[in-house]
C-alpha cells in the first residue's frame, strides 16, 4: 500500500510541477504573445485596407465613368435639339 501512496504522490508532486512550469512558461511567454497578436492584427488591418481601398477605388472609377457617359449623351442630346430648334429660326 505504501507503495501504491508513494506513487500517488509521485504523480501529484510531477503534476503540480507541469502545472507550475506550464505557468511559468505562459508568464515568461505572454507579452511576446500579445506583442506578437497585436503586430499580426495590425497588418492584417492594414492588409485589409488596401485591398478594400482599391476595390472601392476601382467602383468609384467605374461609377464616375458610367456617370460621365451619360451626362456626355444627355449633353449631346441637349445640343441636337437646340440646333433643331435654332435651325428653323435662322431659316
């Protein structure tokens, strides 16, 4: 029986210094984690940025370039009927 309680204790005592290495460790280790997480967040943010940036760019182009393709047909139509309007005056 002794035996048996001696073992025991022996996976006790090696337990409870795992437990306290494993601490120990995660102590010495957490600020180079957070260091480490903050960096890592920071440039997938800044990732992120750029490609959302020049994706909303490239929408904006093609917006404006739409837009601008009207306008420059409502222009011409605007233009049409001021000559056909101003041609029978001028006859």
């Amino acid at each position: 029986m002794s035996d048996a309680n001696d073992t025991n204790e022996s996976s006790q005592t090696d337990a409870g210094q795992t437990q306290d290495l494993k601490s120990r460790l995660k102590q010495f280790t957490q600020p180079l984690v957070d260091n480490l997480d903050t960096r890592l967040r920071e440039q997938v943010d800044r990732r992120v940025d750029e490609k959302l940036d020049d994706r909303v760019r490239a929408l904006v182009e093609e917006e404006l370039t739409a837009r601008l393709s009207v306008i420059e047909r409502a222009i011409a139509d605007l233009d049409r009927s001021l000559k056909e309007l101003q041609g029978p005056s001028q006859g």
